[in-house]
C-alpha cells in the first residue's frame, strides 16, 4: 500500500518579473515511486493549466547543504534559509525559492516513510518492457 506525504508552502520566483509575488506550491512524496518527490504548481487563473515536476528526493535532499544535480532539475542553498530549485524546460527556465524549514520538514516526512537507503532495490526490468509491450 503506497502511502505519501506532502507539504504545501509559498515560494517565490526570483528571476520573473515579481522576484516578491508568493505563491503556492506543493511538495509530494509517494511510496510507490520511492526514489522521486514533485513539486507542484496549482494554476494561477482559471484557464491555466497546473504544473508538476518531478526529480529525484535524493537530490532535494543534497541539494539542501551543496549545489547538485546537473539535468533538468538543479537544486542548490538559497540567500536566507532558502532552498532554490532550478526548472529547465524547452520553454524556458525557473528558479524556485523555497523555504529550508518547509524543504527540511518535508524531507523529515518523507524519510519517515521511507527511510533514504530502504527504497526497493530495482524494478524487474524485464517484466515491466514485457508488460508496456503486451
């Protein structure tokens, strides 16, 4: 049974015309894709449509106390107890700012759930392409 843990707070954008302008995110963690955490973004206006990322627990958790990561998605210590996580995507790129107190508890959650060394081993491989090719 998959269970998950989540922690909604306001973030900014540093580098968007509104470095000030709060709004709300939504970290989330589920057991049944142990290694992965999202970040998501419910729209702004009614018409928008929600964004949701997902990346590694690991490299939030790493990129708390040192810059990491190295793709898509790059995670480093912010000015005054932030946390900033980088978003590349092919319409451009987004610094998030998010408070350590609510990256860390978050974090503390989610290692409740599954401790950081305890995830499964892998995923039979083989089973899974033989069952997306059936």
């Amino acid at each position: 049974m998959a269970v998950t843990a989540a922690r909604t707070t306001r973030v900014t954008l540093p580098l968007s015309p509104y470095p000030q302008t709060a709004i709300e995110a939504r970290l989330r963690y589920d057991s049944a894709d142990p290694y992965a955490v999202s970040l998501f973004f419910p729209p702004l206006h009614p018409d928008d449509d929600p964004v949701e990322w997902w990346f590694a627990r690991a490299l939030l958790d790493e990129g708390r106390r040192a810059p990491a990561g190295g793709g898509d998605v790059t995670v480093a210590p912010g000015p005054g107890a932030t946390v900033h996580v980088t978003l590349c995507g092919c319409t451009g790129r987004a610094v998030v700012r998010i408070p350590d107190e609510a990256v860390a508890g978050f974090l503390r959650d989610s290692f409740a759930l599954v401790p950081s060394g305890a995830e499964p081993a892998g995923a039979d491989l083989d089973a899974e392409l033989a069952r997306l090719c059936a």
